[in-house]
C-alpha cells in the first residue's frame, strides 16, 4: 500500500492486503487494435481505518486519455491535507481542473469507493461502475452510468438486454477533464462481512448481464474470484455467441 497500476498489462489478478480486508486488482488492454491500455487502478490506505479503491478509464476517441487516467488516480493517493466535508468530492475537483489546464490530457471516466467503519461511500463520473452484492447474491448497491442508455435503463425505458446492445451504449454524458464535470456521490451505506464491492471499467460491464457477474463475484476466495472474473470476460470478449453481450475493449476492476 498505496497501489496504482496505470497502463500496465497484468498476465493475472493481483492480492492486496488492506487493513479492511482485501483487495484484487486486474488490468489489461484491449487485445485488439494497438493502443495501448488506457486503465487505471488505486488501493489507497489513507489512515483512521479509511481505504479508497478507484478505476479510470480515459475516454477513446480523445488525446491523453491513458494520461488523464493516471492523473486522476495519482491525485487521489493521500487524502487532502486539513479538513474536508468531502475530501473524495474535493480531489476530483482538484484533478478535473488540472486536467483541463493540461492541454496535453484528454478526460477519463472514473468511479471510486470510500470505506471507512464497515461503511462505504460511491463516487463516480461516467460508466465506469461500482457494484456491491451480498453473499447471497443480493444487490446491495449498483451505481448508475452517466450515459443517455445508462440513464434510460436506470429509468425503466430500456431493458438490461436493450442497453448492452445499443448501438450508443458507448457515449458517456459526464467525465474528469470536462468543463461541465460533476461527481455523483451517493449515501453512505452499512457493508456486512461477507458483501462484495466491484469497481470496473465498461470492458468488465459491456460483456455481462448484471446476474452474471453477481454468480462469479458473490461467492469462493477472493483471489480466484478475481482469476475467474478476468478469465471469463476475456473468454467473452473474444467468443462472441447470439444474443449474448461481447465488446473487445480494455479491462480493469478492483
């Protein structure tokens, strides 16, 4: 601790003790095309019991957004210095600022848990997701994508099935390094001994059904969850079958 991969290609999952528990950590790019992997992912201890865990995506389709990524992951390391009603909040800020100052840096997505007392706290900007389920397999908490699909399906005028293949499931409406950013901050919610939290980039969620992934995530040692999570999404990406969700693209959760 802290751990930060950025563009780093993983051959497998990696462990991470934490003082709450554990983390795993997996990134990987795309295997098609030849960009490079425009993922980030920290573990970050920031004392008094509190851990943060964070995913960017930097936005294809724009310049530096493996750069804005990794900005935006750095800054987050260390909590801010004084006091801060919200310090998450008032890093992002921080790092969407900077990053449109640095006309070198694109934007990225970004969603990251605050944990601190066996209580957890969601930010995010964009669809890169955070999903929490009990061991039973009980949705506990599931952020919503700043998107138009995203936002349709949260409001009940498009099915999960609908979403994951609509042919503008890859347009984002908020991210960091944009002049009309925001982050969504949701209440602070109890996390039982068993509850799983998963933060990924859209590689992870535009290739499963949400059930899905709740029957690999839910349950076994975390490591192979981990093992199991990386493998099948890559199997996914790569075999494609009828009426089945499948989108190469880089992959990263924690």
């Amino acid at each position: 601790m802290p751990f930060v991969t950025c563009g780093t290609d993983l051959d497998d999952p990696l462990t991470i003790a934490c003082q709450v528990g554990q983390a795993v950590v997996y990134s990987h790019r795309s295997t098609t095309g030849h960009k490079g992997n425009e993922d980030a992912v920290g573990v970050f201890d920031w004392g008094d019991g509190k851990l943060l865990l964070a995913v960017a995506d930097g936005v294809g389709g724009l310049p530096g957004g493996a750069a804005a990524a990794r900005r935006v992951i750095e800054t987050l390391r260390n909590a801010p210095a004084g006091e801060h009603e919200d310090p998450v909040g008032y890093l992002l800020d921080y790092a969407n600022d900077s990053i449109r100052q640095d006309q070198s840096i694109g934007a990225t997505t970004l969603s990251a848990v605050l944990i601190q007392n066996k209580r957890f706290t969601s930010y995010h900007a964009g669809d890169s997701t955070t999903l929490v389920v009990g061991q039973r397999g009980r949705i506990k908490f599931q952020s919503v994508c700043h998107s138009p699909v995203g936002v349709a399906q949260a409001r009940g005028e498009l099915s999960e099935r609908a979403a994951l293949f609509h042919p503008q499931r890859h347009l984002v409406s908020n991210m960091v390094g944009n002049e009309a950013f925001w982050v969504e901050r949701s209440a602070c919610y109890e996390l039982a001994t068993f509850d799983t939290i998963v933060i990924a980039s859209d590689g992870l969620w535009d290739n499963f059904f949400s059930d899905e992934i709740i029957e690999i995530v839910r349950q076994g040692p975390l490591a192979q969850v981990g093992r199991r999570l990386a493998r099948s999404t890559r199997q996914r990406m790569f075999m494609a079958e009828d009426n089945v969700p499948s989108k190469p693209d880089d992959l990263s959760f924690v």
